[in-house]
C-alpha cells in the first residue's frame, strides 16, 4: 500500500472512532439546507433561488472548519512529527487527508443534494449530475484550504480563528448577496480572485439554465485548480509540529 493510500485508510479509521465530526460533516448541511427551507417555507421562488448556492457554501465552510481543525490536531499531538520521521514525503500526507476528507466531502455533497432536490422540493433548471459536481467541488475546496491554513496555526483556536479571514469575505463577495457586476470596482475586483465567486457562478448558471456554456466549464476548473494548488501549498508548508 502506496503512502498516501495508507494515510488515507488511518485517517479515515479515525473518523470512524468521532461520530460528532462524521455528524458535522455529514449532517450539519443538511440541517442548515433544511432550516432555510423551512424559512422559505411561504416562498419557494426564493428558495430555489438562493439554496443551489448554499448547496456548494454550507459544505465549503463546514470542511474548511473541520479539516484545519484535524490537521492541527494531529501536528499539535504528535503524529505528524512521528510520521515525518518515516520515509514518507508530505505530499503523500497532505494528499492521504485530502484523499479521507475528499470521501467524506462526495458522501456529504450526495446527501445535501439527494436532500435539496427530493424532500426540501428545490427545484433547478440544469442538470442534477452537474449541481452534484459542483457541490463535491465546493466541498473540496474547503477542505483543500483547511488543510492550507492550518499550517499557519498553532492552535485549534487559532485555526478556527482563520474563519473570519478565509471564509467571511469569500461568502459576503461571492455575489450572493449581491451580484458580482453590481459590486463596486475594488469590490469586484476581489471577488475575481476568489474561488467561491466561481462556484456561486457556476450555481447560479445551473439553477437558472438548462444550457451550460464556455463560462461553466471556466467556473468549474477555475474552483478544481484552486482546490488542487491550495493542496499543493499545503504540503509545502507542513510544519512537522506546533512551535
């Protein structure tokens, strides 16, 4: 068994032994998809309209929170550097955990979608295979950059703390709440250079569109290749313990 695979099997073994992350992971998008249903409960234009966004934001935020939390576990107790010690590079690390969450991330984003579309009645124009991408997608790239930041913390306080900096500004400008081409330039600006911009995009395109074009395959690889390069970084900057 290759390193990574390895990696991977250990950390899903211990996933097994934390139903309260499995829960977060697994139900915790569901339940917020849920209560926004039931807010919208009168308004079901305004629910289709908003909940295939929030089908990609909800697991983004919530593997963001648990895989930088876990990841800075593991390095504050000691595995890492115990792990490090052995003849195995840190790509295989970070891509073992990436790997074990990734599992995790298509089991949660088949559960939050197989929910929004069948019992809480969201109803989208595109494809639902499509919709089903780009939420494994999403939830990927929170994980991807959980992975990143926690090399950066020295504390699961500290982690938890990167919210705020991360995940707060990418919500607020992904056009959500206002659509990007209304933003002020400086505003808008920014939002080009966040990836949930183009998983919002990419969304918003499939819940409104039964045809999808050149600007969805752009929105897609845009959030796969920033998955993929914060991943990157992440093993280049795994510290093999707190200092």
């Amino acid at each position: 068994m290759t390193p990574l695979l390895a990696t991977a099997r250990r950390v899903l073994a211990q996933l097994r032994h934390d139903p309260r992350t499995i829960a977060l992971m697994l139900l915790v998008p569901c339940l917020l998809l849920a209560l926004l249903r039931w807010l919208y409960a009168g308004n079901a234009p305004m629910f289709d309209r908003i909940g295939g966004p929030l089908l990609g934001i909800f697991p983004f935020v919530v593997m963001f929170l648990v895989t930088s939390v876990a990841t800075l576990r593991e390095r504050s107790s000691g595995t890492l550097e115990r792990l490090l010690t052995l003849p195995i590079r840190k790509f295989d690390l970070i891509g073992g955990y990436g790997l074990a969450f990734g599992l995790m991330a298509v089991l949660q984003a088949l559960l939050a979608t197989g929910l929004s579309l069948g019992l809480l009645g969201l109803d989208i124009a595109g494809s639902t295979w499509l919709l089903l991408l780009v939420a494994v997608l999403d939830a990927l790239l929170g994980l991807a950059l959980g992975l990143l930041v926690s090399a950066f913390a020295d504390t699961e306080f500290q982690a938890v703390q990167f919210m705020p900096a991360v995940v707060l500004p990418q919500f607020l400008l992904c056009g959500l709440f206002v659509p990007r081409d209304d933003m002020q330039p400086a505003l808008r600006v920014i939002s080009d250079v966040l990836p949930l911009s183009y998983a919002v995009d990419a969304m918003n395109q499939l819940t409104t569109s039964s045809h999808v074009g050149g600007d969805f395959v752009v929105d897609i690889a845009v959030v796969a290749g920033s998955a993929a390069a914060a991943l990157v970084l992440g093993s280049m900057t795994l510290r093999r313990r707190t200092a």
